[in-house]
C-alpha cells in the first residue's frame, strides 16, 4: 500500500513535465535523473512537491529539501533545483546562475558552512531578466535641484480616499500635448503630502483562502509607522484607490490569487471604462511579488504576461535616460539598487517633468517608450507607481 501511494506520487510529477522545443530539452531525456531524485525524497517532501507542480506556483508552498550534488542520470549532470526547473518550468535552462531564490525560499539547511540540503522547489525560483529586454528612454540631463516654477502634485486622491484625475498641464512641461505626470515627490523637497488623517481610513488589503475573501485592512491609527514604500495603482492618467503602505519585506499585488494576502487591485472600482484598460486587468492575473532584499528591491512575474519596469538605477552608471525593462512571465529583475541611489539627481522626462529618483513604474502587460506605441507610461492602461521610503 505505501509503494502503490509513492508511485501514484510519482506519476503525478510526470504528468505535470513541461513540454520541451527541441529533443535536447525533452522531458524523457532527463527521465532517469528525475526518478533518481524523487528516490531521494522523502514521503513529506514528494508530497509538497506535488502540490507546488500541480498549483503551479499559484500559492507559497514550503520548501522541498533534496541532499546537495549533481545527478548523473542524464547526459549532462545537473543540480536537483536545475532539473526540476527544467522539467516543470524551463525546458532551455543551462546553469545554476540562471536562477534566483525566491524571498519565501528558506534556501538550505542542515550543515556548518555549506548546508547538507538543499530547496529545489522549481516555485521557489525565478529567472533573472535578460538584459537583452531593455530599451532606454531618451532623457533630458539630470538636475539637482528642479526650478523654483515646477508644480508639485500631490497624491491623487480626494478627501474620501477615492480617484482623482490628476491635474491637467503644469508649468514645466515643454509639450502642451503631452500628458501630464503623476505626482513626484522629489520636487517637494524632503516630505511629500499624505493621506488625509480620517478616523477609520482603511488601506486597502485583502486576503484570499480557497475562494473566500475578507478584508484585513487595519485602521490608519492601528498600522505601525515604518513602511518601506508605498504602492499607487493609475488606469492612464488616474489614480485608483488609495495609497497602499508596504511594512512586510514583501507584498503581492494581484488581481487573482487563489490564496494569499497583498494589494488586490481587483477589489478597486475601474477608473475607466474603456476595453483596454478592462483587458489589461484581465491580464494582472496573479500579478507581481515585490520583495525588500539586501541591496535592493526586487520585483518577480507571476502573472501570464510581461510586464514592464522603468527605474533611475536600472540602465548603465553612465546613462543619461531611464531604461525600461521586459520582465517575461516567470522572470524576476532587481528593479532598484539601493547602491547606486546615492549619485542620482532629480529626472527631468520630457512631457513628463521630474521624476522621483527613489522611485519604480510598473506597467502591467504594455510596454511604453521609443519602442512602442505608447510614448508615456501615463499612456499605459494599467500600472503601478512603487514610491520608496528613502532610506529604506
């Protein structure tokens, strides 16, 4: 009875194998390895590897421990993390460096120094964005310290935490047709306005399990002061719903998560009731996991569909624009580097004016720039202003 359980185990794994473009890659190819893995695997740990393949990464699951070497069962021996990446998430996969722990991911265990064991969970990993999907964004020079006329926008919310339009043409924009930016907080010099302090304003976070929402919003006066950033959603050019304050090291932002707790940007009334913008929120989907690591912050896919991120560190020390980045499904980019923030001045974005240098834009499944139709993100149907608490 136990052999016929551990073997229905293991043909569930096989059933969920990804398929592979070239015979190379095939799933059958690395067939021994795998079955000398799960050998390997405790019954506990076969079982957590099942949940985690079957769900495909819909959830956090715990960490599947497997001992540390390579396997030779396939013609080239591979690390158990890097097969199981390639049977169930990556077929083209080369090398361990390719990968990237996941903030949830406890990494090893068991040893002095080097750990005895291992996670290789292939959902506890991502892989790191090619630098090939930049595209760089033509900017004016950096400037220290903005004219005396440039406006300052507050947060675009009204006294009851709802949408606001921004406001339209401010004095700096060298365009009269281009679109207006968001609110920028590094042009306020060292504090930027906040929420209006209303008792019993809610920030707006939800908690899903197995279908069942409920609201675990706690009060402005109850939430402990500290965040390290805070997350504005925009449809265009209007701001949706309030300011989200981030105090965990990593937050979801989602539109569809069957378990989970972050910023559920589905529970948010539509600024717009235009078909792209309805299209664009079908396509969040499990969205973006945004993760405070050391050195900097992190932003990993896990949604169906790229999705685009522009911030003052991302290009070359020596680029003169902002550098908007491809994240594909499944990928994970270090979107700000808090290393590299110390030389880095107010942005000056023409059509846009200045923008916040401790700050991240994230457009959800439209790419915005040179390359693409929409020149301005405030162009993009959906995306997400990340505003960080500098210093973190």
């Amino acid at each position: 009875m136990f052999r016929s359980r551990r073997a229905g185990l293991v043909r569930r794994l096989w059933r969920q194998r990804c398929a592979a473009a070239t015979p190379e890659d095939s799933p059958g190819a690395l067939k021994p390895a795998a079955h000398a893995l799960f050998k390997k695997l405790k019954d506990e740990e076969l079982e957590l590897l099942v949940q985690a393949v079957e769900s495909r990464g819909a959830w956090e699951s715990g960490c599947v421990w497997a001992p540390r070497g390579e396997l030779r069962g396939a013609k080239q021996a591979l690390p158990p993390q890097v097969l199981l990446c390639r049977l169930y998430r990556w077929p083209d996969l080369r090398q361990p460096h390719e990968l990237k722990h996941l903030c949830y991911c406890t990494r090893g265990r068991g040893g002095c120094g080097d750990a005895a064991a291992l996670c290789c969970n292939p959902h506890h990993f991502s892989r790191l964005a090619a630098p090939g999907e930049c595209r760089r964004l033509h900017q004016e020079p950096l400037i220290s310290h903005p004219p005396s006329n440039l406006w300052c926008l507050g947060p675009a919310q009204d006294s009851r935490g709802g949408r606001m339009h921004v406001p339209p043409l401010t004095p700096f924009s060298p365009h009269p047709e281009t679109p207006p930016p968001p609110y920028s907080k590094a042009s306020c010099g060292p504090s930027w306005p906040d929420e209006p302090q209303h008792p019993g304003t809610q920030f707006m976070e939800f908690s899903c399990n197995g279908g069942d929402w409920r609201d675990t919003s706690l009060s402005q006066s109850t939430v402990k002061d500290g965040y390290w950033c805070k997350l504005a959603y925009w449809e265009h050019r209007t701001r949706v719903g309030r300011l989200y304050a981030v105090h965990e090291a990593s937050v979801n932002i989602f539109c569809e998560l069957p378990r989970g707790s972050g910023f559920c940007l589905g529970q948010l009334p539509a600024a717009h009731c235009s078909r792209a913008v309805r299209r664009a929120r079908g396509k969040i989907g499990r969205g973006l996991l945004l993760s405070r690591e050391p050195g900097g912050v992190w932003a990993y896919n896990r949604s169906e569909h790229p999705i685009f991120v522009s911030s003052p560190t991302l290009g070359p020390p020596s680029a003169r624009g902002l550098t908007v980045l491809k994240v594909l499904p499944g990928y994970s980019a270090k979107v700000f580097d808090y290393e590299r923030v110390g030389g880095v001045g107010s942005w000056q974005l023409p059509g846009e004016g200045p923008c916040d240098p401790h700050s991240v834009r994230i457009s959800f499944a439209k790419g915005w720039g040179p390359c693409y139709s929409r020149q301005f993100i405030t162009s993009c149907p959906c995306w997400l202003e990340v505003l960080l608490n500098w210093p973190c």
